[in-house]
C-alpha cells in the first residue's frame, strides 16, 4: 500500500535500520522497484529526482501516476518522494501529485544562501503536511559533474554547521556528505565513519546517504549502523537496465519489439533491488 516517507523513516531509525529509495525513471524501473521490495519483503521508496521530470519534458504526473498505481497495489510499503528539487514551482506541486516528502537540494550555494532557501522551502513544504530532507556540504557528481575531491572543503558536512542548519532550517531530514559521490559505476566509495559519528550524536534527525550506488555492501550498513536512515540509489538500477539492454541487444540483432529487451532490462532492475535490500537488512560484520 501507499504509505508516507516521515513513517518509514520514522520507524526505520527507531530501529538503527533503514529505508531504501530508489529513482525511478521509467515504467519499468517503477515496476521493478516494487516487484523487487516485494521479493525482499521489505518496505521502500520510489523517487523522482527534478532531473527524471526534465526528461520527461517537466512533467511531473505521468511518472507519479505510475508510480501511486504501483504503491498502492503493492504487497509492501511503498512512499513517493521529490528527489533533489531546486524548483518552487515543483515543490508546490508536490502533495497533489501524490508525494509525501521533498529533497530540496540548494547545497551547491554558499551556507547562508543554502540556509535561506532551505528555510523557505521547509515553509513551502510543511505547509503541504509533507516531510523534507535538504543537504549540506556537497553530495558530488550531480548533472554528470566528476566526483568532488573527496576532501575538499564542502564535500564534507562540517558536524557544527549541520547542527546550526537542522535547526534554524526546520528539516526534518540532512543529507550528509561522508565521501560517496553520484553516479559511480564501480562500488569503491569509502566512507569517513568518524565523521558520519559525529554528525549522528550532533544532529537530531534522520540522516540521509546520497550516492550510494558506489558505495559497497558492508560500508552502506556501516553507515545504516552508524545513523543513516534513507539509503538514495539510482545509478545501481540504471547500471542493471542499461547492461541487460546492451547484452540482448548485441545476442538478438533481429529484435524490434521493445517488450523484448524491456523485460530483461525490468529483470535485472528486479535482481539489483532484491539484492541490495536484503544486503542492506543483514547484519554487519562483527
Ligand atoms: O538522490 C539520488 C541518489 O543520491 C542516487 O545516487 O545514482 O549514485 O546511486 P546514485
Ligand atoms: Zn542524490
């Protein structure tokens, strides 16, 4: 069934666990996200990012009517959440299309002016009843940008500027930089564990791992165990669709039906998903 992301998230971090969220771009990522939470018996998130409503030509409700027909069909919890917004105009679009949570993503801009847009957008998004996440200190490789250096300044989130932010912004949730990256297509990001630590006993609310398609198995639960109560993945789907496509495609050159090769891309999205629940569910090594 449709449910809303402050509940998951609520009851994930008052069990040290975590909810997983996923981007959807297509019908079948949409699909294979469910189908995939399902097999894992686990609950989970469908995001649409700001970019995925570009590409569908800004446009927010055909993906979100999908993916509100799939939740609510589903055998598992399912949330539908805005992924880094930077738009107002898609912030106020958020409660009717169906989502009950926003990413506001103003962290490329200076602290006061990320502070100040925040603000606003808390108020915007509250307003709606809905629960919002933003983000300090820089997640890289957005908008096909490289990676940051992992140690230059602001692709860290400093613990005393976190509190300040949480605070006087309102969130309810920060996406914090610990040294994962977007859009990794090898799983070789390594975390500052110290860092995640101190952010944990300094702020009050859930945090969030933004790129964690590059982020390993046993660091992505180190980081679950370290206070990280939402898990953002998309490349790891895009990575499983794009590779089954290609194989086919290449073994088949006589294909023209799209269901063909479609089925085995929502496939290999269906077996990315299960696996990295159930990996995320496991226990850390001791
Ligand atoms: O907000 C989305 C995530 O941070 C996805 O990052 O594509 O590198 O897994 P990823
Ligand atoms: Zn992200």
């Amino acid at each position: 069934p449709l449910t809303t992301t402050g509940e998951l998230i609520s009851r994930a971090a008052a069990a040290r666990s975590a909810v997983p969220a996923f981007n959807i771009i297509t019908l079948e990522h949409v699909e294979a996200v469910v189908a995939g939470a399902e097999a894992a018996g686990a609950p989970v998130v469908l995001q649409v990012s700001e970019n995925a409503v570009r590409f569908r030509h800004g446009r927010l409700l055909p993906l979100a009517r999908a993916a509100t027909a799939a939740a609510e069909r589903a055998r598992v919890p399912v949330a539908l959440h805005l992924d880094h917004v930077r738009s107002d105009d898609l912030l106020r679009q958020a409660a009717d299309a169906g989502f009950s949570s926003v990413m506001y993503d103003a962290s490329h801009l200076p602290y006061d002016r990320n502070l100040a847009a925040t603000r606003a957008a808390v108020g915007l998004v509250h307003a709606q009843g809905l629960w919002i996440e933003a983000e300090l200190g820089e997640v890289g490789g957005k908008d096909g940008a490289p990676p940051l250096d992992a140690h230059a300044p602001g692709a860290r989130t400093d613990p005393d500027e976190a509190r300040a932010f949480v605070n006087d912004s309102g969130v309810d949730a920060l996406a914090v930089a610990i040294g994962s990256a977007h859009a990794m297509t090898t799983r070789t990001a390594v975390l500052d564990h110290t860092l995640l630590a101190r952010l944990g006993a300094a702020l009050g609310v859930p945090l969030v791992l933004h790129g964690s398609s590059g982020v390993p198995d046993d660091e992505l639960r180190a980081a679950v165990a370290g206070g990280v109560a939402k898990v953002n993945i998309g490349t790891a789907l895009n990575i499983a669709m794009t590779g089954a496509v290609r194989d086919f495609l290449t073994t088949h050159p006589e294909v023209v039906d799209p269901r063909k090769y479609l089925s085995t891309a929502r496939d290999a999205m269906v077996e990315t998903v299960t696996r990295l629940i159930r990996a995320l569910c496991a226990r850390p090594a001791p």
